[in-house]
C-alpha cells in the first residue's frame, strides 16, 4: 500500500496526462459519460455510475474490423493502435466485468482487437463506500471488492488515498512519481477503520445466495414470470448496450457508390432484439419477447459462469436504471426464489 | 449502365427530395452511379424510362392512385422516400377524425372544391419494395440505399428501436432526463438526432415490426402523459399504423 | 509449404477472410446452386466432414455456409451447396465461375468420424442437410472397408428438389450403401416414397446397439426423427445432430449461436444428442 495525499491527486493525473490519454467520468444531463479529460481539474471521482460502461474503450459502439476493395479482393485489418490510456475511477462492479470481457475475447481465438486497445490501458479504480444508485447489488454478488485482476486501485481515507497496486502496468502509474508516500501506522489503521466501516452501508439485495443463482435460474426455464414480465419488456435492448459484461455483435459492410472501397465493421448487437436468433431461411430460435428475456437473464445468472467459470452479471444495476419498464435483476430474481420456495420441486 | 431513376411527389412538404438535392451536392457522385431522368425540384426534363421510383408523399386523394400504379408498372423497383410516403405521416393525423369536419375545418364553405380522403402510405397502394423513413429522410440513408439497388439488392433499414441508436452514441435516456419518448417503439436508423439535440422521438420513422404499445404507453403515464396527450403523442407520425394495429379504419 | 485455411486467423485479425476463386457453379434447384472454390496457391482447408465456412461477399457481408466436399479430396479446394435465402446468399447465387470471394474457417465441430469405425452408420438427411452430410458420406465410402452397414434416408420437397443427383445416382449404384429417398409432395411421374423422412426409418433394420445415426435438416425435423431413432434404442451418444443457428463471427465471440453455455459455432455445429438433451433451447 502507498499514500496519495489528496491535494496531490491533480498533480499525479496532470503527469499521468503527459504520456497518456486519461478518460474519467463527465456529467452530462444528471448521469455520467466516461470520456477523455483535458486538465486534471476536470477529474470527478465520486459519481453514482455511468450510461455504458467502459467496456466501450475496448469494444467500441461500432468499429472497423478490416477494409477491403472487392474489386481487387485486398484487405487490411484494422487493428487500432491507440494512445496509452488510463482509465480512472472504475467501479469495483466494472472491474469484475473487464475481467470476464478479458477471459471471453482471450479464449479461443483471440480477438486481437480487443486486445490492441486493452494491452494499452491501465484501469484505476476506486473502492465505493456507498451505493451509488439504489439499482446496485454489487455486495449480493460479490463485486464490491476488486477482483484478482486489478492495475491500481484508490481507497478514500477522508485527507488521502490508499492506493494498492495489483500489476506491473499499475506499478508504471505510480513508481518514481514522487506523489506517494509510504504508509504510517495511523494509515493502516485508518484503512481498516474505512473499509470495516464501508460495509454496513450496503444491503444485501437479492434473496438467495449468489451461487444458488445457476440452480435458481437452471430451474425457472419454464417459469410463467417470463411471459410475465415479456409483457412489459419492450425489446428495446438498452439493458444490453449498457450492460458491462454484453458483448455481443453485429456485422455489417459498407461500400462506396462505385461498389469498390469499402470496410467491415462490428456494432454492437443485443440478444433482446427481434432479430438476434432468427436464421436465414427466417426461422427463429428465440421468437418471444419472454424467451429473449430469459435467455438474457441465463447468461448473465447461469450460462457465463459455466463457460467462462465468471458470472455474467457484476450488480451495477444500470440495466435496471435504464429499462423504461422496470424489470429489474434484483426484482426477477427475488420473484423466482420466492415462487421456488413457495412451490418446491416445480419450475417456478 | 447507369440505372435511371425518377423522382415523385404526393401528399408531401417536399422535405425528402430537398434533403436528396442536398445529398447530390455533397455526394456528387452519386450521379457518376445513377441517371436521373425525372425529378421536378430539379430539373425540367420528364423521362419516363426510368427503373427506379423514389416516391415522396402519402396518397390523400382517390384520382393519386391511378398515377401511382402507373409508376408500380413502369418502374422495376419502387422505393417509398419519407415518413408521408412511408406511413401516411402528418397528413394522416386527419384520419381519426370524421372526413366531413376535417374538409370544413381546412377549406370552410370551399370544402367541395377539393378532392381528399383519409391519407394511407404507398403501401396501401401499391407493393413498395423498399421504404427510406424519416422527417425528412436521412441523407446517409439515402445514399446507403442507392448504393444497395446498384449492388442490387433491397435497401436494407433498420428493424430495431431507436434506444439502440441512443445507446450507441451514448446519450442520456430522455425518460432519465424526466421527458418523454417513442424511441422504444420506433425504428432506428437516425443516429438518434433528436436524443441529441435533447428531444424526446416523435416516432418519424415509423414502429418497428412488434411494438409493445401497452409498454410505451404505460412508460409514457408514468412521466406524466395524460390519456389524451398519450394519443397526441402517437398521432403526429403514427397515426396510420395505430389504428392498424388498433384494428381502427378511417372516419 | 501448406497453410491451413484456419491458421490465417491467426494473424491479423479473426475477422478477415481468405480470398478463394469461384471456379466452377452448378445450379441443383431453382434454390440451390454447387459453388466449386480454389484457395490460394499453397492453402488448403483441412476440415472435419460437418464443420462450415464464414463466407464473404465483399460489399454486402458474410454467412455461414457448410462444407459439403470430402477433406480427403480438399487439396486446396473444396464445395459448398448454397441456398439462396438471404441477402449474402443472394449475391453468391449471382456470380460467376472466375468471381473472388472471402472464407473464412472452417469452423467448429464436425462429425467425430474416428469413432464411427466399425459400426453401422444412417445418414437422415433432410433438404439442405445433405450438403454437410455429403462430406461425411463422401469420406465414409472412400474408407467403406472401415465402416458396418451403411444406409442413407433423404428427403426433399419435391423430385425437383434433390441435391447432388450425380451422387445420388452413383451411391444408388454402388451397392455399399442403401438408398432411400422420399419426397413431400410427389410430382408426375414419381413413384418413389411421398411422406416425411420418419417413414423412411422402418426400412433400416440394423442392430441399434451399433448403430451411429447422423441427422442434418430443417429445425423441425429433428424432434420427430429423434423420437423414432431413440424408439428404435439407438443410443444417445450415437446420434449425431447438426445444429443450425445464426453464426455471425464463426469464432464463439458475436453470442448469435449461442444456445445455453455452449457457443454452437465452437462446440458444434455437430453435436451429439447425449450432449444437448437437457438443453432445453436446442431441440425447442
């Protein structure tokens, strides 16, 4: 552990500016929007989340995966080569999420899109000390803590900061910048008060215990909540795109008038649209809004973790603030436990 | 060969071919790709040997049908250009209202002078093989399409709702902002502008192909619409396509 | 040297394709046409008899597509049967021999064809699903010797609709494999079997303990062949299913194929019925 004095907060980012794009959360319209700083006054640390997550620094909303000339049948990649990049004060949620993005674009065939822009960032994170909107549950799922992965990550202790650093990329942040000190006694303590302290201030929201979630869900496949709430589901698919864990794609190419020049590019798709599972010949393997829904509410609680071994779901809650017809995780998944327990041994 | 296209209008602001002139002097070349042989905002040449009809506007009036088909039959593909052309659009929001009222409302004791009945987009006309929505029309759109029919296919649009435009350029959700929207219920393919710009959709490029009417309505009550400012709200663009879905048939 | 077409993956970037020559079109059906394809000098495309190609029309996109030639014959070139039901299918059914185009793969899981040694093996074919199929026949009759009793059921909409009537002609021939065929709707001067494929399946009288049984064809065929096949007390673990989905990426990363955990463009699209069973979206 190392101590940033809080007046020295400005003047670490400022360094870190030289030779870095530093991306941190801007208001905008009572909500916040991760984007680029250009002075280190500009620095908010304390926000309740953001519209998308920062997955869009790795998986951008669209981007150019290759262009190509059909004529000719030439194609380059486009791999972006982007600036080096710190991201400052990510949620613990996020984290957990950026995690399970790294396991899924690195297994298999790696995506090596993906990994140009993530090579280059740095994560800093914040430990929350209160929920920041009352649609999170990160403590029922475990995300309130930085997971095993982590670059560098900042602790409130009221005057400064407690900054632990998890990876070599964290450590090039922070060694010979002169901003840190080391920790006193009175450091340690404080920390331990701050962190015993932090933890009343969240509930426990969600019903069950997070790893009955796979069981709870496997057993709810034909559970009538589903019809229920595809009713009001509009199929808009904004929890998708804000969701921090979605990844899911589309892929579309663009030509030019002389049918010449052109390029592929991804766009982020969503598993809750009409479209999403329907086949060529116009078959569809998902034809309901209820069957879309639950679909969605599978991968997050159950299918990721068996894949990937990570839920797919962190707790941040902004599908739930954005969902014009409020259906919510906590709320879904708290109906089934009580229908499951209310009914044992029948789907819920 | 250059395919050769025609432009024309109905019902209709002329809005959508205004904003096609104005993707022609940004895109010049579009006319290096496509000859256009008619097009009255233009040019004063009438080719009739055209393959491809844009058509703007709704059809108001039963003696527009016959020159509409008459288009149908002498073009290989006929694309509806606009929100009037695509839904009937503004000129449909008479349709809830009983024909006879609407005439003296607009024309007085002059009301018999002029033809009209309930405004219906081309495809209660004719078979229209692809739409460019909006008020007016997107430029890029407009482009994208006509670069589709020379790879000759059916311009391809958008069947998702506009909160995916939103969230793609990450605008603040109007309902988050305390104002309302259609853009659940209404095809994307804009990038959003209005969000943008900080206004709520008026649902210009029509409903997606399964819209939870019960939904957005139900969100449009909970930021404060009263039943008859719901109806408003669903009338300017929307007004042929719900009483479709309502089952409803003109006044 | 050789390179596989799937190592091109590995640089650059997965999403790009491999240019291939068009050299050679048949048109099956008023739906279907047979694309013969050459890689580059020096690629050769390696596949398991079931497994597909992404498949690129630059300008308007790509589509997954089965290969439907024998890996023993591949040196560099191989087949696909398209049907022409989208807008990237569209344009390849308008091109002509000489025509560039992009692939990528192949991908996934084919049919585990070693474990097939020695037992008695029914292919059900239906439709389109001969393409794939066709690849694993095609490999399983040049190796005959290693394989029990082979038998072979197809069906098709109409007469007008077989796929691969050379191939059909010659195995009918050969002996080695027994031929059934059906047809929905028979047209004049059919007078074969009119019906589904399950009528087909009583004509099969091998021992289901050795039986192998691979199934390829539309959605709603699978639960009626399946009921008959595990009637008959073929085993679970013998019946090989091909699952079709929309596979946008071929790479298990876009989540379009996914059914339950499994991205069914990695794991399939040939999986067995044992393995999908208690998946409630895969035979839903």
């Amino acid at each position: 552990m190392r101590i940033l004095p809080k007046h020295l907060l400005q003047a670490w980012v400022e360094r870190l500016r030289v030779d870095h794009r530093v991306v941190a959360p801007r208001e905008s319209h009572g909500q916040y929007i991760f984007d680029e700083i250009t002075s280190a006054d500009e620095l908010v640390l304390d926000y309740h989340s953001s519209v998308l997550p920062p997955k869009k620094y790795f998986l951008p909303p669209r981007e150019d995966l290759f262009t190509f000339n059909a004529k000719t049948m030439e194609m380059s990649p486009v791999i972006e080569e982007i600036q080096p990049t710190v991201i400052m004060a990510l949620h613990t949620c996020d984290l957990h999420a950026i995690q399970l993005l790294d396991r899924i674009q690195g297994t298999g065939h790696v995506d090596q899109h993906y990994q140009a822009r993530r090579r280059k960032t740095t994560l800093v994170s914040i430990e929350c000390m209160e929920p920041c909107m009352a649609q999170a549950f990160c403590k029922s799922l475990g995300t309130l803590s930085v997971p095993e992965q982590f670059d560098v990550h900042l602790t409130d202790l009221g005057d400064r900061y407690a900054v632990d650093v998890g990876s070599d990329a964290g450590e090039a942040l922070i060694r010979g910048m002169g901003f840190f000190w080391k920790p006193s006694d009175a450091d340690y303590d404080r920390f331990n008060e701050v962190m015993a302290g932090k933890w009343p201030n969240f509930d426990y929201r969600l019903d069950c215990d997070v790893t009955d979630l796979p069981n709870l869900l496997g057993a709810s496949h034909d559970s009538a909540l589903w019809d229920e709430i595809g009713e009001r589901c509009l199929s808009c698919g904004q929890c998708t795109k804000v969701c921090p864990t979605c990844y899911c794609f589309d892929v579309v190419d663009e030509i030019d008038l002389k049918l010449e020049k052109g390029k592929r590019v991804r766009v982020w798709d969503s598993c809750l649209l009409e479209k999403f599972a329907v086949v060529a010949g116009g078959h569809d393997f998902r034809n309901s809004r209820a069957n879309r829904l639950r679909h969605r509410f599978m991968r997050k609680g159950k299918y990721q973790l068996e894949a990937y071994g990570l839920l797919g779901c962190v707790g941040c809650g902004r599908c739930a603030l954005s969902c014009p017809a409020h259906i919510t995780p906590i709320a879904t998944l708290n109906t089934l436990n009580e229908r499951r327990q209310a009914s044992p041994g029948e789907s819920a | 060969m250059k395919p050769k296209v025609a432009f024309f209008e109905f019902t209709s602001c002329e809005g959508c071919q205004l904003t096609v002139l104005d993707t022609l002097q940004r895109h010049p070349e579009l006319l290096e790709v496509i000859e256009i042989v008619q097009f009255r905002e233009a040019m004063s040449e009438r080719g009739e040997d055209y393959q491809i009809a844009f058509i703007e506007g709704s059809c108001t009036r039963p003696s527009d049908e016959a020159k509409i088909r008459e288009i149908r039959e002498q073009a290989q593909i006929v694309v509806a250009l606009g929100a009037c052309a695509h839904l009937g659009g503004i000129n449909a929001i008479r349709n809830r209202m009983p024909l006879e009222q609407t005439r003296e409302y607009v024309y007085g004791d002059k009301k018999d002078w002029f033809e009209t009945y309930p405004a219906r987009p081309l495809s209660a006309v004719i078979e229209v093989d692809a739409v460019i929505p909006g008020c007016p029309i997107d430029r890029k759109e407009f482009a994208t399409a006509v670069t589709h029919l020379l790879q000759g296919r059916k311009p391809a649009i958008p069947d998702y709702p506009l909160c995916i435009d939103c969230k793609l350029t990450e605008n603040v959700c109007m309902f988050l902002r305390g104002q309302t929207c259609l853009g659940p219920v209404t095809r994307a393919g804009c990038e959003a502008i209005c969000p943008a710009q900080g206004q709520g959709c008026e649902g210009c490029r029509g409903l997606i192909p399964s819209p939870n009417m019960h939904s957005i309505k139900q969100a449009l009550r909970e930021h404060g619409m009263t039943e008859d400012q719901i109806a408003a709200k669903l009338s300017l663009f929307l007004t042929y396509q719900t009483m479709q879905l309502e089952g409803v048939t003109p006044a | 040297m050789t390179t596989l077409l799937r190592e091109t993956l590995d640089h650059s970037s997965i999403y790009m394709p491999t240019p291939a020559r068009i050299v050679a079109v048949e048109q099956f059906t008023e739906l279907e046409k047979w694309f013969h394809l050459e890689l580059p000098s020096g690629f050769t495309i390696a596949h398991q008899p079931g497994q597909f190609v992404e498949v690129s029309v630059l300008g308007i996109g790509e589509a997954p597509i089965s290969i439907c030639s024998s890996p023993a014959r591949s040196n560099g070139a191989f087949e696909l049967c398209v049907r022409r039901v989208g807008k990237l299918t569209e344009a390849l059914h308008r091109l002509e021999p000489g025509s560039m185009i992009g692939v990528r793969g192949p991908f996934g899981h084919g049919f585990p064809i070693d474990r097939f040694q020695g037992k008695d093996i029914v292919f059900v074919a239906g439709g389109l699903g001969l393409a794939p199929l066709r690849s694993l026949i095609t490999e399983v009759l040049d190796e005959r010797g290693k394989y029990g009793r082979v038998a072979l059921l197809y069906g098709a909409r109409t007469p007008k609709d077989f796929l691969f009537p050379d191939d059909l002609k010659s195995w009918a021939e050969r002996g080695d494999i027994e031929c059934h065929v059906t047809v929905d709707r028979p047209t004049d001067g059919w007078d074969g079997n009119v019906g589904v494929i399950t009528t087909l399946l009583p004509k099969i009288d091998f021992p289901a303990r050795n039986t192998i049984a691979t199934v390829v064809g539309p959605p709603v065929m699978y639960k009626f062949v399946l009921q008959d096949l595990l009637a008959k007390g073929v085993a679970e673990g013998n019946i090989w299913l091909s699952f079709e989905r929309q596979m946008k990426c071929g790479v298990g990363k876009c989540g379009h194929c996914q059914m339950h955990h499994i991205y069914t463009c990695q794991t399939g699209p040939v999986l067995s019925y044992a393995e999908v069973k208690d998946l409630e979206e895969a035979l839903s």
